[in-house]
C-alpha cells in the first residue's frame, strides 16, 4: 500500500519534531498539518474530496437511501451541495481532510471519510464522518481504508492518538470501531444537539501510538484472511 501526494514520506519532520513545532522554532507561518494525500491499497483509494466528486457522492449515498439512517450525518440528495461546502469549509479552516472512498474493482466512489478535530500541538486527530453505499459495507474496503489512513495518521503525520467517535445508537459503528482494535475511553452524556432536537449520546474510542504496531498486524491479519473479500 502506498500514499502518494505532497504529505508523502517523512518530509514532515526533518529534524525529529513535528511541522509545527519546526514551523515555530524558525519563525515561518505555520504550515498545514494534513497536506492533501492519496492512499492507495489492494482494494480501495482514499483521495482528496473535491467540488466535481458532488454527483459521484449523491450517487453513492443512493445506495441504501443511508441520510434516513437518523443517527448518521449522509447527506439526503437535496443537500449533498451543502454537506460539500461544510466539508471544505473544514478543511480550508479547520486544518481537516476530507476524503471519498473509490472502488479499484468498480472505480466507483463509494463512500466518504475524513480527518477532522485536529489538535496539531498535540499530534492528534479523529477520523470520522464516516459513509459507505450499502454495496461496499461488510467488504474489506472499510478495513483498508482504515489501514491506510492510520498508517498516514501514526507513520508519517507521528501521531500520538487517533480517536473515532459515534452515536450511541449506532451499534454498528461502534462494532466495527472495537473490530479494529481501538479502545473505548467513555461517554460524552448529551454530547450534541442534533438537527432533529434529539441529544446525541458520544461515544468515544482511541488508539494510542503505543498500541498502533500491535493495531497494524490485527488490520492486516484482517486483510489477508481468505474471507477478507465478505467482510
């Protein structure tokens, strides 16, 4: 697997330190944390999302119908446009990354994920935001994309933690969060108010740098397995 794009290799910390702390220490304007990236696997891409991804991502999110599933932020087809501009919004202002999900098969997009709640003094970020068209659930596209992008996270933006948040209601995201081998720090009791007036109930889960060579193994044994292609 490989990440290609201006954020590839170790370009980040030419002297052991992070980017801001460099940018810091010589006195120029601090540059981004998450540079726009590529990363490439066996079964998917993860690439920059983009203004011209707009049809792509509304066709996507057709497939399953999955802005009715309340619990989740997928944007209905009358407001792809505005989930768009929020999502770049973000990342022009909030140093967030976010992404969409190709298919190598197919070429398809099928889904969108992102980098977001970047604390760049403290090597932190979340990923999140997280959709897949029905068609690519329960497929190794999900656990591949997870790989690539806590790879990127911990080996060359040296992350410290990553953290994965979800509704409470969500059981299957939270399932799937504990498969990859992340840990449940706790509960944000009415973390939120959503669209509808509901309080949203967050649940919080982490991987630490510590852990992440053990996490790596666990993803890639995940991978390998003949069953791999069903999950």
């Amino acid at each position: 697997m490989s990440a290609a794009g201006p954020s590839q290799g170790a370009s980040y910390f030419p002297s052991g330190g992070s980017a801001v702390e460099i940018a810091a220490t010589v006195g120029v304007p601090n540059p981004r944390f998450i540079e726009p990236v590529t990363l490439t696997g066996a079964h998917a891409t993860v690439e920059p999302l983009a203004r011209e991804h707009e049809g792509a991502i509304r066709e996507a999110a057709a497939d399953g119908e999955l802005w009715k599933l309340w619990y989740t932020s997928v944007p209905a087809p009358t407001k792809t446009s505005a989930w768009l501009d929020i999502a770049l919004d973000m990342r022009e202002r909030l140093g967030a990354m976010p992404f969409v999900v190709r298919d190598k098969a197919s070429g398809d997009i099928v889904g969108s994920t992102r980098y977001f709640n970047v604390d760049a003094a403290n090597r932190r970020l979340e990923i999140g935001h997280t959709w897949y068209a029905r068609r690519a659930q329960r497929t190794a596209i999900n656990t591949e994309c997870k790989l690539l992008l806590l790879t990127h996270a911990f080996e060359t933006l040296r992350c410290i933690a990553v953290e994965f948040r979800t509704h409470w209601f969500n059981h299957r995201s939270r399932e799937a969060i504990l498969r990859l081998g992340a840990k449940q720090d706790g509960v944000l009791r009415n973390h939120q108010v959503l669209p509808d007036g509901s309080k949203r109930d967050t649940v919080v889960f982490s991987i630490i740098d510590g852990e992440w060579a053990a996490v790596k193994a666990h993803l890639r044994w995940l991978l390998e397995r003949p069953s791999a292609k069903s999950r």
